[in-house]
C-alpha cells in the first residue's frame, strides 16, 4: 500500500502517529515560513504543512511541485493551529517528514474545484480530470449506492438477477435498433436490445416467478438533452400477481431507495387515472409537489358572445396564487409563452383578482365583474391571484395548460428539489392512433395487457380500452412503467391484429413468445425504472449526463475517445459490408 | 396475488388453514378413488389430492388437465397419510376445494424432469422450457446469488460499482471487435467492448480509486465449447496499491463467495510463479487439487545411448501412483494420446515399478535397473506406480506433461468437483514472441507493468522481462486475471513500441488514454474474473453455457429467437451500408 490513511480519514484522536498518505495537490500556499499544500483523494482533504521543523530538502521538493501531482507525504500528524470546521479532517494536519512525487501533471485544462472555469466541451474531453471534481463523483457514488440499494431490496425479496442478451434480433416495433452485423453468419445482424422485454416474459414463462435486472439497453434515435443512445434499466416482472401486487412490490422498492439513500421516508403513492392527470395537470406525468390544477370552465364561460370561447371545444383554466401584480409584460411575454409553437395555443386570457375584490381581465368586453366572479370560484382563485385561461382543442389545450401551469410553477419557484412527490398513474389508453400511419399503436407496448372489463371494446372500440399499466411519476418525472401482460396466445394474436400487424409479420418477429405462450405461462406483470433518470432526480440534477461517468454528446459521439470512427475496409469485408456514403447536398 | 403461498412452503404447522396455491402441474397420478397432481413452482412441489371428500364437479375438471397446464388450486392443508421426506412440503398435502385453469398447455416437446429426454437443439430451441428444470434453473439462482455476494463485498470495501460504456472504438490490438455502424456519423462505427479496461484505468486518473463493475463483455471469435460472444466479467480495479494489495483484496472477495454461495471455507491462497507452474505443471493454470508433478530427469537419463534422450532439449516425467499394473493397451492407448497433434510428443517412455521392486520399461535396452531405481527416486515413485516420460523440446514437452498429467488424474478419478483448490499464479512473462507476425505481444495487455528490477531488460532481453500480473487459477481454471498497470506516459510509449505499435498508431489508438497520463495518474491495478466460468466452477459444471440463461450456439447463433437475422435494406441504407455477400465456392 502507498498509504496507511485515506485523505479522508485522520481526526484528532490521531495526533503523534506517523502516517503515510498519498493524492492530488488541491492546493498549494506558500507563507514563507510556512507552505501548506492541500491533498486530496476521494475521501477528503488533509492539510499537509512544511515549517521551520521540516527538512529543508523536502522543503525545497516543493518548489517542482504544482496542482494535480500525485503525491505521497509521510509525517507525522499534529493539532492544526487554526481549525477547519468545513471538513472533517480540519481538526488536524500532518508535519511533513518526507514527500515523493508518484506522479507529475501539466497545467490541467480547467481548475480541478467545485466550481470550474472548464466548459462543457472541454469537460467531455477530459471527463477523467471532470470526473476528479467532487460534485460529479458524488453523482456516480450516489449512483453505485442507488443500485446496491435496489439489489438489496430485490434479493430480499426473492427476486432472481438474471443476464439477458445483449447481442439480439432487430424489430420494427418501437424505436429504431442499433443493429450489429454477424461474420459467422453472412448476411445477418444482431440488434442490440431496447429493454429485455420480451426475454423477461419468457423468463415467467419458465417459471423463475421474480426477476430483476439493472440493464443497459439502446436506442438509435436523434438524442434530445435527456437521452442517451445507451442507457440504463432496472427491469422487473413477476408472476402470479396483479396490479395492485406489482405496485406495492415497487412502492416498497422506491421508498427502500429514498430511505437508504437519501435518509428520506416518502408518503404512500396515490393511484391516479390517466384521465384524472390529463385533466387536471395537463400531462401523464404530474408534477403533484404544487396545486395550480386546471380547471376545466368550458360550460361557465360559454354564451357570453366571445367567439373565440363560444366555438372551443373546450376552455381550461389555472389559478397562478399571488400573481395579480403581474405586469402587462408579464403577461404579454405568458402570451408569447403559450404562443409557442411546442405549447400551441392561440393566446391567452386572464383574470386579475385585485385586492380590493373587483376583477381586471383581458376580456372585460365580454364577462361584467359578477361573470369573473364565478370564474375565480370556479378555480379557487381569491383576492391577490390571477386566472389564465386558453381555450380550442381539448387534448391540446390540457396540454398545454399542463406546460404553463410547470411555468408558472417555475416563475413562483414552487419546484423545490428537495420535495419529493411520486405517484402512480394508472388506467392509461390500450392504444393511441396515429394520424400518420392511420392505425393504432401500443401506448405501452404489444404485449400490455387491456383491463378484463374493457376487453370486449376492442373489437367495437379500440381507442376506448383502458389497459393494466402504470407508470411511476416522481415531481414530473417518468421514472418508471410497466404492465400487467398479456398471456395467452389468443389475446396476444388479437393485439398483434389491432397493431396491424399481418400474421405472418408477428409470427416472424414474436412467434417464440407466442410459442412459449402455447406451454402454460403464467399470469404477470412488471415494470422498468430508467435508472439514469432516477439518480439525476435523487441527485437533484436536471440531466441524466452528469450521472453517467462517461456519455456521449449530442450526436452521439464519446469525444474523450473519439468514437465513433472510421473502421479498416478489412473489417467491413469480412462482415460482408460495404460503405455506401452517399453525396452530400 | 393469485396465491396465497407458493408451492414450496407449506409445513406440518399448516394444517387445517385454507390456502391458494398456483404454478405448474408437474405430474397427475389416478389411482381410481383417488387423485393426485404435483403442483410445482420455483420454490418446490405440493400435492394436490382429489378424493371422495373432493366436489364431483371438480373431480370432472381433472379430465382436461394435462402435464404443464398452469393452474390455481385453493384447498385445505392436512397431513399426509404417507409421508415423502425427500421434499421439504412431503408432510403435507392439499385436499382439493376448487381449481382454476389459468393457462393451458400442449404437450412440450420434452419432459420437463430433472433428467429430461430432450437432446440439447430442441432444449436450446425451447429455452424458457428447458429453465423450467430445476436443474437448469438453479444454475441461474446460483449465478444470482454470486453476483449479490460479489457485489455486498466491494460495497463494503468502498468500491464504487461505475458502468462503463457499451458503446466505445474499435481497436485492432487484441481479439476481434464487434462493430456497430453509427447512424448519426455517416461510416463511422462503434465497437463493442471486450473489456471495460481503458476507461477502469481513466477512472482512477479520475481518483475514484476503487471501481468494479459485472459487466458485459463481447468477442467477435470462432467459438469454441466454452466461449460465448458475450461473456460476463467482474472487473475491478484500485488506485494506491501493490500486486499484494490487490491478491489480498481479491483473495478475500473469492473466499467470501465460498463462503456465501456453497459454504465452504477454502484455505489461503499459494503464490505460484509462473516458471513455478509450467515447470512442476506443464500449465499455467495448474490443477492443484493433486500432485503428480511433473519432474525434470533430464541430467539423470541422458548419456545412456538413448538416441532419443541424448538429442532432446528436455525430458521430463510424471509418476502415475497404482497404475504399475497398466496393461500393454492401455499403455498404447497413452502413446496414441500424447502422440495427437494437440498433444504433440512423438511418443511415450514408461517405467513400470513392480511391487517387487524390481522395474519394467520401454527402454530396458539403455537402462539397467539401478538407472531405473535413480529415476524412481528422482519422480518419487514407489512400488506399484507408473513413470511416464516424455522427451523434446523444453516448453512443448512441459505442455505435453501438463496435459497428460491431466488425462491421468481423468483416468484415476483424482478431478473432485467437490474440492476447490485456488491459488495465484504471478511473475507471468511481460510479453511473448509470435512467430506468425515476428513481433513482441502483450501476454496479458499493453497496459501491464514490467517488475521494477526487470524494467532495464526491455532494451536489452524483452523476452525475459516479467510482470507484474498474476491469474487466480482454480481446478486447472484460469478464473480471473490481473496486473499491477503502467502509469506513467514514457514507460507505455515505450510498452507500446516494443509491441511494434508507430508512434502514430499508439496515439490515434490509446491517445486519450496517455493523455490521461499527463495529469497525474496514481499507481493503480485491478483484476477481472470471467463470471460464466467462476459461477459453472461453483456449480459443477464443464460449460459456461448451462450459467447462461438464454447462450448462443457455436455459430453464435440464438436458436430461440432465431437471431442473427437479415435486417430491412431501408435499415442498411439509413446506416450508409450496403451487403457484399462472396460467392461461395
């Protein structure tokens, strides 16, 4: 060992040892008389000094050192003078006897501290010297706790950690594959899996009852600030339950993370109904840590010969609290907000409720203060508040008053990081159609199972089955989702039909899990957590990249590697391949 | 929940409670009167009686029943008349109240027994039916349990589990890389890691000073019995430490999972060198579990006029105890063994030592009985035993010794897979001469540090250069494998270029990895174990592929899911690539 303590580790129980201790220099500070230099490693600081005691040939060591060498200093560990309170180890300091450098460094890129000069392009290049920074390490310590947490739980629970292949079959269905051309088998491709999903049914299917895995999966879709083209699942299915059965299991699991992890207890999740979240949060995955829900006053509002309210399907509104105040560029820029193409809606009307009781809005030619006085009940608006409205197409503008009831949230600072409100949201759609291929596609997945009452609507009415799935939504976050399955033959060969697939299409791509069907499968369920998403929620960060040690970009590139790259034509020729790069524009 | 226990709880306690159980008919006996139906799930076997007490109707429903149907089956717990002690639930039995067919089942294409009649296509083919057994199946709880007693120890040792990405370059050092084109950057590619070994080396430069991780590693090789194109590794690797250090760390991980898994306390671990080993074993994974050493005779038997022993390089020899009464053919047959091309020895010397005393040899022309008593004396053998001897050059015939060392112990019964006998082999060689290329290579990787004392030979005799690298071998199994690693930018240059590596190469190649170098990198090493052959080592297993819930045959085929597979030209065309299929021949 290079070392007898961590930088983390000595206390004033310690003083009068000779220690050895080996890191970084943080810091250096020449006094004159006195030098100190800060050492780090990942479990502290620890002042080392040289005085007038220390040798003068260590002494003049220091002047070849500098920031980020790697040391290892011997001496023995005294009171410091002027304490630390910051850090557990202030209380004492080491008198330096002797010093090595196990390892020089060039002027790093950025500084090395909490709060860096470093850009985010530089950062990625030299993610090992970002890495060093105490607030990205925390993440991915936090992010091994997080997992042992979730593995802990899980076995005590009978869960059985299985492996599934990596190297599997490329599906139409989903998101596109990453695919991986086979040399022993000319011609042919392996994909890589965008969730185990179909190799955990069969796992039922064989009996092991409770599985789990934390998984990498793949997506080769163009990546917005929060995906990556390789991301991580806690991936989960057991048999013989229901619903509710499932929902407890991983109620427990995230409460058992919060609890070893944070040291927080959570409240019990409520069950809400999809309809509920989109009608009163605008979204399927609300944010429940603040009220402001949405009021639907379509039938309050109409009749009063505002066109623009008269011909909506629909009229919603929010209370914003103690927003009457606001400024008429306050509330032109809301409008603008709303305007945007991503929210969509047309404009926006509001309703000031003064302070005085009386009420000032942008529609006062229409409504007299009695009309606005039943709007502000309606929405539990009081004195001090004001009511923004929009109105037009129903499921659009729930949405959209979803979107601006997060921004006023944001505005009101009502988004505190250190609340935390999960919920599950059930009874979602079976299906959704989609206007650009005219047919309807899985909102969870194929092999989701529709609610027992709902199933003779799929022949009459598909678009109104509900199904047994549930997603996990922790402060407007999805966290997690899963189903109860499908798992009969017959069942899953209608599904397959409504999804319109021919048969042959779903015998090709899903006949061994129709098959497996076919020998008795259980009945179950499960769910997947993206993982990532959970430790930057726990983390208290806005995206998933800082809790990953090494992500790629944008374009999916490593640039600390340089990956991807061109690969030897020798390569492509034993695969069988040929690039065919085409002309660009 | 569709139970209320599972079929492998239910005690003497129990009796007289109405319970729900539901899982696999594993059997139906009619003996008339009487019923029975084995109910089996993952934690064991129930019976299900139907007798005179039993409703008719549900008597009737027996009929349709078959082997594999899923059921659910509620009735009261009593006690058995006769009682079965070879499972934990055989003191009771289940009087039948109601049964539910929740899946029905054709017949499987084996028998789902502990000794089943299907051959392995049909078994692999049919996989999650194969799982079912719970012979197969406890391989994987196994394999679980491992993984969680491997991961409760490096958490407690403050290893901080980072995954690494799937995703990385492809690099021409080493095995074969799997490749995956990168839509996003137009004929770029991705490769597949063989091991996570760059970025655990970049995260100690990022002082995380203690990593692992289980994870995924892939290899684009012909395969053999034993060989997967994914395989699973536990890598690990710590910052400050000494090849003793990491011995003793990895030491005790690999005693706590005796411990934990199978119960077993093994003893401390030899350190063997590696001439150690190919000198006494012909190996570098040297079986231990017996000795049958082998012996250098070659001072002892030359100058006698024996052609073949006076022009060998080497002769060397085991004693085989008890074997002195092998008989002429079974003598041939070893001729014909070692004379194989994998075995390589042009033929066999024996001497047989008669319980008399006296000697019987192929070679009694050349030695008298007393050259014979010396050679006796110089393997250690004792009336009764078996001299045999095998003469050329040095390293083959060692390797020859080893492997026939090897089929002797087969043949006397000495392989006990009950016994675990580990140990660390070290001082393997820095690099190996490759006649093919006429080029140094790394023995285990270019990033393994030379012994200090050695480090002046790499300009002078690199072949004679030892590392500082070691295997955990146990039973004649390489399981694991390590080295303390350079870290220090000059000496990997120079690593590089004997390795024959441009300047040029080693910089598009492992530049990030130098460069890391630049900013103080500690003295580190680490250690990965091949997990598919450490968890079918605990469970007594000669393949990694019964640890593998869902493995590829040796055309790294899925034969389940019938993957690889031809993907859509619209998907190659997307990826800039087009198929160059070779006439065949």
């Amino acid at each position: 060992m290079y070392r007898t303590h961590t930088c983390g580790e000595l206390r004033i129980e310690n003083i009068n040892t000779e220690v050895t201790l080996a890191g970084w220099v943080q810091r250096i500070r020449d006094l004159g008389a006195m030098s100190f230099i800060d050492l780090r490693d990942r479990y502290g600081i620890t002042q080392l000094v040289i005085d007038e005691e220390t040798d003068a040939a260590i002494a003049e060591q220091l002047d070849g050192l500098g920031r980020e060498f790697v040391i290892q200093a011997t001496g023995l560990v005294r009171e410091r003078q002027s304490k630390n309170k910051n850090i557990p180890t202030g209380e004492v300091e080491i008198a330096l006897k002797g010093i090595k450098v196990l390892s020089p460094s060039a002027i790093p890129p950025f500084t090395i501290e909490d709060k860096t000069d470093g850009g985010d392009d530089l950062r990625m290049k030299y993610r090992y010297l970002d890495l060093r920074r105490n607030a990205v390490r925390e993440n991915l310590v936090l992010r091994s706790k997080m997992a042992h947490a979730v593995r802990n739980y899980l076995n005590d629970k009978d869960f059985i950690e299985t492996e599934t292949p990596v190297l599997i079959k490329s599906t139409p269905e989903g998101a596109r594959d990453f695919i991986v051309p086979s040399r022993m088998n000319e011609g042919q491709f392996y994909a890589l899996p965008q969730s185990p999903q179909t190799f955990k049914q069969l796992l039922m299917v064989a009996g092991f009852d409770r599985y789990f895995q934390i998984v990498k999966c793949f997506r080769d879709e163009d990546l917005r600030a929060d995906r990556q083209p390789e991301f991580t699942q806690i991936d989960c299915e057991m048999s013989f339950v229901e619903q509710k059965d499932v929902l407890e299991m991983f109620e427990g699991l995230t409460k058992h993370m919060f609890k070893e992890t944070l040291n927080i207890d959570v409240e019990d999740f409520p069950w809400m109904p999809y309809s509920e979240a989109m009608e009163k949060y605008g979204s399927d995955k609300p944010d429940t840590r603040f009220e402001m829900c949405i009021s639907d006053i379509t039938e309050t509002v109409k009749g009063n010969n505002f066109v623009v309210f008269d011909s909506a399907e629909y009229i919603g509104a929010i209370c914003a609290k103690g927003c009457a105040e606001y400024t008429r560029k306050q509330l032109d820029g809301l409008t603008k907000w709303v305007q945007r193409p991503q929210v969509g809606a047309k404009g926006l009307v509001y309703v000031k409720c003064n302070e005085d009781g009386s009420f000032k809005s942008s529609v006062d030619k229409f409504y007299a203060q009695d009309d606005l006085k039943v709007w502000a009940e309606k929405t539990g608006a009081e004195a001090g508040d004001l009511i923004l409205v929009l109105s037009g197409d129903k499921d659009k503008m729930q949405g959209a008053l979803g979107d601006l009831r997060l921004e006023m949230a944001k505005q009101l600072n009502l988004l505190d990081k250190n609340i935390f409100k999960p919920l599950w949201v059930v009874d979602f759609p079976l299906l959704e159609w989609d206007e650009d291929t005219q047919r309807y596609h899985a909102m969870h997945h194929p092999f989701t199972a529709p609610k027992p009452e709902d199933i003779a609507l799929m022949d009459t009415d598909p678009g109104k089955v509900r199904a047994n799935a549930y997603d996990l939504v922790i402060n407007g976050v999805e966290i997690g989702g899963g189903s109860v399955r499908i798992f009969d033959a017959e069942l899953q060969a209608k599904m397959f039909k409504l999804l319109g697939f021919t048969k042959e299409d779903a015998e090709a791509q899903f006949g061994f899990l129709m098959n497996a069907f076919k020998y008795g499968a259980p009945p179950h369920a499960g769910i997947a957590f993206g993982f990532d998403r959970l430790v930057s929620l726990f983390a208290g960060l806005d995206t998933i990249r800082d809790v990953i040690a090494f992500p790629k970009n944008n374009s999916g590139r490593d640039v600390m590697i340089d990956s991807p790259a061109p690969v030897a034509d020798a390569q492509l020729d034993e695969l069988n391949l040929k690039l065919d790069l085409k002309e660009k524009e």
